[in-house]
C-alpha cells in the first residue's frame, strides 16, 4: 500500500513551549549530558570537594541539586538558608559542571504538616498521610500553594543569574492524589467548567444508576472508599481532574521561574507511562521532557519496555531531545527483591535512551546514601567508595560519551506511530468491565515488542495527532474514543496510511458511556467488520486460531464474537463456539487498509500479523536481519546495534562504518558480544 511521504510531519499540537529552550542550550559547549542527582546535604562540606573532583574525573558535567532540600532551606517558616546552596553553586560552577537546578517542593519540611496539617494529603477512606517521608501535600492545598511559590520565588530571585545554573527542574515526579475538603471544593469547581450546570453533570455520570442524582454542588465529592463499584464517570473526571490540579501548580512554579529566566529552559521529571498524570497535557507546557527510567533486571521483557518509554519520552517532547534524568547504576531498593545489574548492563542501558533520542543520562544519585530510606539504592559512586568495579564502569561511561557528541541533537525518524491515551487508559482499567486482565501497559507492549525486534522505531502519538508522515498506526487498545478522532482514524486510512487496531477499542465516548449498536460503532466502516458480544477467555484453555494457510497461533485473555462486513478475515478461531469466527480482519478501505485483531495473540501470533501489517504499510526495520535480544535503531546519521541477550552474536550491516564508541572500522558484520553496543557511522 502507500507510503504517505517521507517522515512525519504532525506535531504542532506538541510544541514544547519554548521550542528555543531545547536540550541545544544544555549540549552547546558541553556535548552530550552525565550527571545525576546530588544530594550534598547529606553530607559534610569535604566530602562535597571529593565529590566535585571525581564528578571531573567522570565527565560529570550536570547535575540535579536541591530536589529534597526544603528543610534544610527553610529550617523554620519564613526563615532562609542558602549559605550552603551558594557554596554548592559556587563549586560546581568552578567546576564546570552545570547545575540542575530544582524547586524544593516535593518534599515539605516536617513544620508545614504540623502547622497546617490541611497541606497534608487524605487518601480514598479519609485518612491523613502524614510527614516522616516525602511527597505530603495536597496539590489543591491553598496553604500549601503558598508555601511553596514562596521558597520558589526566593530560590529564584537568589540564583537567577548564577554561572553554574543552567536548567530548572521544577518539584519532582508529580503523582499526588489527595481526598481531602479542600480538593473536593477544587474538583467541584473543575466540574462546573467542563459541565455548565448540574444537569449536565448529571446527564455526563450517568446518575439515574443506583439513585446517584446530585441536587446540589455541595453534594459532589471525589471518589471516596464506598461500599461498593464507584460511578465510573465520577472516577473518569477525578483522573482528569488530579492530572489537571497538578498540572496548575506545576505551572505556577514554572511561571515564577520564567519570568526571572526567561532564558533558561525548564523541565519535570516523568515517569514513563505513569497513570495519574496525562503527560500529553504537561509536556508542551516544559522546555525538555525528561524521564526517570527503571528497568527491573529481572524482568526479560526489560529491554523492549524502555525501548517503548523512550520513544515515550522522545513523542512527548514532538521528537525533539529529551534528558534520562534518572536512573540507576545497579540495584534499586523499592522493589521487592532486587537484582543487581551484571557488569555492562548500565552503559548498555544509558546508550539505548541515547540511541532513541536522549541529549542526557543522569542517574539516581550521585552518591550512595549512608542513612534513610534509600540506603541501599545504587548510586554513581557506591558505599564502598570510587575505587569499586561500579564507579570504574560509570567513570568510562562517562568519559566514552565524548566520542559520541556529534550525536546531540539529531532526531530519530520514525515512519511507524502507535496511539496511546491516558483518558481512555483510566476508562480501560475501572472496576465492572468483561476481564480485568486486559491492561494498557500490557496492550501496548505486546503490539510494540515485534516492532522493536525487527528494528522498526516508533513515535507514541495522542488519539488526535494528526498522522501525516506515518505509513502504519497502531492501536493497542482505545477503549475510549472521540468520534473526531475515529473519524481522523477513518480519513487517515482513506488518503493510504495502514491501521492496525487491537480488541476492546471504540468502546466508550469521551464520557465513558459504552456506545451503542455493533461495535466497534465510531470504527465500524473503516474496518470492514463489526462485533456483538466481548468474551473473556478461561485461563486454562489457550484460544486457538488458524491463519488462511493452516498455520496458527495462540491466543488468551480475550475473544470478540466478530463478522466481517467487506474485510477479508486473514485468522480464524480454530474451536469452541467462535470456530470459523474471524480472529484478525484486513479491510481496504480507500487508499489504505484497516486491520482488527479481536483477541489477544501470544508474541508469535503478534509477530506474523506485524509482519504482515509490515509488508502492507511497506516499512521496514533499520537492518533486515537481526538476531534475538539485539536492538537496532537509527539516530541521525548513526546507527546503534545494542545486544540486550546473553550470547555474542554476528550482526550483518549494510555499508562500512565507523564504530563511534571504539574508533574502529566494520564492513560485513559487526560481532557483539552481550551487552555490548556500537554506534556506526557511515564511511564516506
Ligand atoms: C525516583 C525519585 C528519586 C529516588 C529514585 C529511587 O522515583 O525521583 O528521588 O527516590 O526514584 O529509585
């Protein structure tokens, strides 16, 4: 079928901000960015002069200072302390090192709980979390508010023209949830502005069900613990709501910052596909997207899950350079057991956040804490001091990344986009549906993993970007979707693009109400085909389904009773009563074709239909052939070939290159040992 164009061409919905506030601000005069958090209040100021001579010795060259440095700014209300944070600043600046710079907020001095416990955060049965940890505020907290613009302003005002400064990193990791009164009345007031007036709120929640109907405001709370299932809509708007009263604080610390920066570029930290915060609304409101990334080491799907939250990050930011601003050098210790990271593993993992489009890769933390709650997570120089196998790894890392600072700034192209939505991830995963076995996250892996084994890369897109540029669309999964954005689905297949959409989708309207007629309604005519009954699977009987050759795959979780109305069915359920029943529908429709998988395929079943879906939408990976567990993907002018498995394999290229990372040359083939990574670069 038809390519459309030559790249992607979408994105002013995206814009960061200040597009003239990129990563280039950071890189020009530095290269590529190392770093981590630091965190030298905890330590006495001889330690700070080590730190900043091993930070040179490992091309440190940015760091993150004052993430959970309230206490210690403001020791007493009112009161300041920046005596140690200037000498901080001073250091690293005569170091070279640039300064991260971030609002202290996401962890308030034990006073303000004290003082004025309405800051604190209430949880879903109406309990107070109180302070002894960190993240304990209410984000509608009016006190709270206060408080924090306050030390934000005077941070602002004290290091405003400061050498070593060089971006802002405003709170960290948004995700606060809170129950209170204050946050009731804030909810109240973001529901009279999207719905006008009490009927339509109550047209919107549905609330002829179970006598729900509200006569006054005063009546409505959040989503509090209740005897029973919660009205999905209430639950819907709350998530769309603490995504939003976050984001209004966030930019209320960003606004305080601008005006006295105007020049400096401002960031938060994301967590990859975090569910609470719809990071399509925040993203256009920083100057960098920037990640913090975790992968568990004991997971083998590791690999192709940050494949995916860097693209993630990348899309977020319109496909501009984004900051890894955390990760770890070797063992967390927030999961329940946690594995280390064999030798390799940490230079492997920074370069594949490189390879997709990473300006900079930072790490949790600098230094290894002696006390508190972290006390056992990994840090760039461990407990056992700079003279460890650790801090050596790091060290070369560091330092190899100069061999590497052409590739600042250049973009990776994608010509696949796969479609994610929080709004309709929250509507997915409420309580009362058919199976709750059927995630996102889950969804959109298992459609990502043979996209990313065959070394095609992919930009993550909301539902209503528009797809000009991209040859292929996948939809994991949009439970809940417009009917403007089927209808730019629809028009995207007509003009030639390939479609490819998973089960459960088209469902629900942006309110949450499941759609009326066959399903799915609003993409019914675009693919050619249309169900009436979803069927959860047994655990126990693995689906089967036959393609048209007799080959077949297996499936689980989930089945849809399907008919094809104009779309060829290419699989079908091999037994039971849906035998002969269409698994997976191709319709050409238009210019375009629109495929529909009504079940859920196990990774091989998913990797023939890529493959076909592939073939259809004419794309291909960055090499045409690449051996398990190796990554292949193509940044600027450099191509990066990273061996995420346990055995040496030989990897065919396609021209003579120069290994940016070693200085030698490859022609033929290029042999990778595990966890090694090179970064080819065409021979003129
Ligand atoms: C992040 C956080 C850091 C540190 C790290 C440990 O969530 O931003 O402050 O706690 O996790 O992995």
């Amino acid at each position: 079928m038809t390519s459309l164009g030559s790249g992607p061409a979408r994105r002013s919905r995206h814009l960061t901000a200040s597009p003239r506030l990129g990563t280039h601000t950071l890189t020009a005069g530095r290269g590529l960015l190392f770093g981590g958090d630091y965190n030298p209040e905890q330590w006495p100021e001889e330690v700070w002069i080590e730190d900043v001579e091993l930070m040179r010795a490992a091309g440190v060259n940015l760091v993150t200072v004052g993430v959970f440095s309230w206490a210690r700014i403001e020791p007493q209300p009112g009161a300041r302390d920046f005596g140690w944070l200037d000498r901080v600043l001073d250091l690293l600046g005569s170091a070279g090192i640039a300064v991260d710079l971030a609002t202290p907020t996401a962890s308030p001095p034990p006073w303000l709980g004290h003082r004025w416990p309405r800051t604190l955060p209430v949880d879903e049965s109406g309990h107070r979390l109180w302070y002894g940890s960190r993240n304990q505020f209410c984000p509608s907290s009016p006190a709270y508010r206060e408080k924090a613009l306050a030390i934000v302003t005077d941070l602002a005002d004290r290091y405003a023209g400061h050498p070593a400064l060089a971006l802002w990193h405003v709170g960290n990791e948004y995700g606060q949830v809170c129950h209170c009164g204050d946050t009731a009345a804030a909810f109240r007031t973001w529901l009279r502005e999207r719905y006008g007036d009490l009927d339509a709120l109550n047209e919107a929640w549905g609330t002829s069900f179970w006598s729900q109907r509200y006569g006054e405001w005063a009546e409505i709370i959040t989503p509090r613990r209740a005897p029973y299932m919660i009205n999905p809509t209430q639950q819907l708007d709350f998530w769309r709501f603490c995504s939003d009263a976050l984001l209004a604080h966030y930019r209320a610390e960003r606004d305080i910052l601008r005006e006295r920066t105007p020049d400096l570029p401002i960031t938060t930290n994301f967590m990859g596909l975090f569910k609470p915060v719809d990071y399509w609304a925040w993203a256009p409101e920083e100057d960098i997207v920037s990640n913090d990334w975790y992968p568990d080491p004991a997971d083998p799907l590791s690999p192709a899950r940050s494949a995916l939250t860097h693209d993630l990050t990348r899309s977020l930011g319109g496909g501009r350079p984004w900051l890894l601003m955390e990760q770890a050098t070797n063992g967390v210790n927030w999961r329940p057991h946690n594995l280390p990271k064999p030798p390799g593993q940490l230079r492997l993992e920074s370069l594949q956040a490189l390879a997709r489009g990473a300006d900079g890769l930072c790490y949790f933390q600098w230094r290894a804490s002696r006390f508190g709650a972290e006390r056992f997570h990994a840090a760039m120089v461990p407990h056992a001091g700079p003279e460890t196998r650790l801090h050596a790894e790091v060290r070369a890392h560091g330092n190899e990344l100069r061999g590497l600072a052409s590739v600042a700034g250049t973009p990776v192209p994608a010509k696949v986009a796969m479609v994610h939505d929080w709004a309709s991830w929250w509507a997915l995963e409420e309580r009362g549906r058919p199976s709750d076995r059927l995630t996102l996250p889950d969804q959109l892996l298992r459609f990502y993993r043979p996209l990313w084994e065959r070394g095609v890369t992919v930009d993550l897109v909301p539902p209503s970007a528009d797809l000009t540029g991209y040859a292929l669309t996948v939809v994991p999964n949009l439970y809940l979707i417009s009917d403007g954005d089927a209808a730019s689905l629809t028009e995207y297949v007509h003009r030639g693009g390939v479609l490819l959409v998973g089960p459960f989708s088209g469902v629900a309207d942006p309110r949450g109400h499941v759609r009326t007629g066959r399903f799915p309604a609003p993409l019914r005519e675009v693919l050619g085909a249309s169900g009436e009954e979803w069927l959860p699977a047994q655990e126990d009987r693995p689906v089967r389904c036959h393609w048209a050759d007799g080959t077949g795959f297996t499936a689980r979780i989930w089945t849809e009773l399907m008919a094809a109305e104009g779309a060829e069915p290419v699989a079908t359920f091999a037994d039971g009563d849906l035998a002969g029943r269409p698994a997976v529908l191709r319709h050409e429709s238009g210019a375009g074709v629109a495929w529909y998988v009504a079940t859920v395929p196990e990774a091989d079943g998913l990797s023939e239909l890529t493959a076909r879906v592939l073939a259809d939408a004419d794309v291909t990976g960055a090499l045409p052939e690449l051996p398990p567990g190796v990554e292949a993907v193509r940044r600027g002018p450099v191509l990066f070939v990273l061996n995420h498995g346990d055995e040496t394999r030989r990897v065919p290229i396609p021209y003579p290159a120069e290994d940016l990372l070693t200085g030698s040359t490859a022609d033929g083939t290029v042999t990778l040992a595990p966890r090694a990574v090179v970064a080819l670069r065409p021979l003129d």
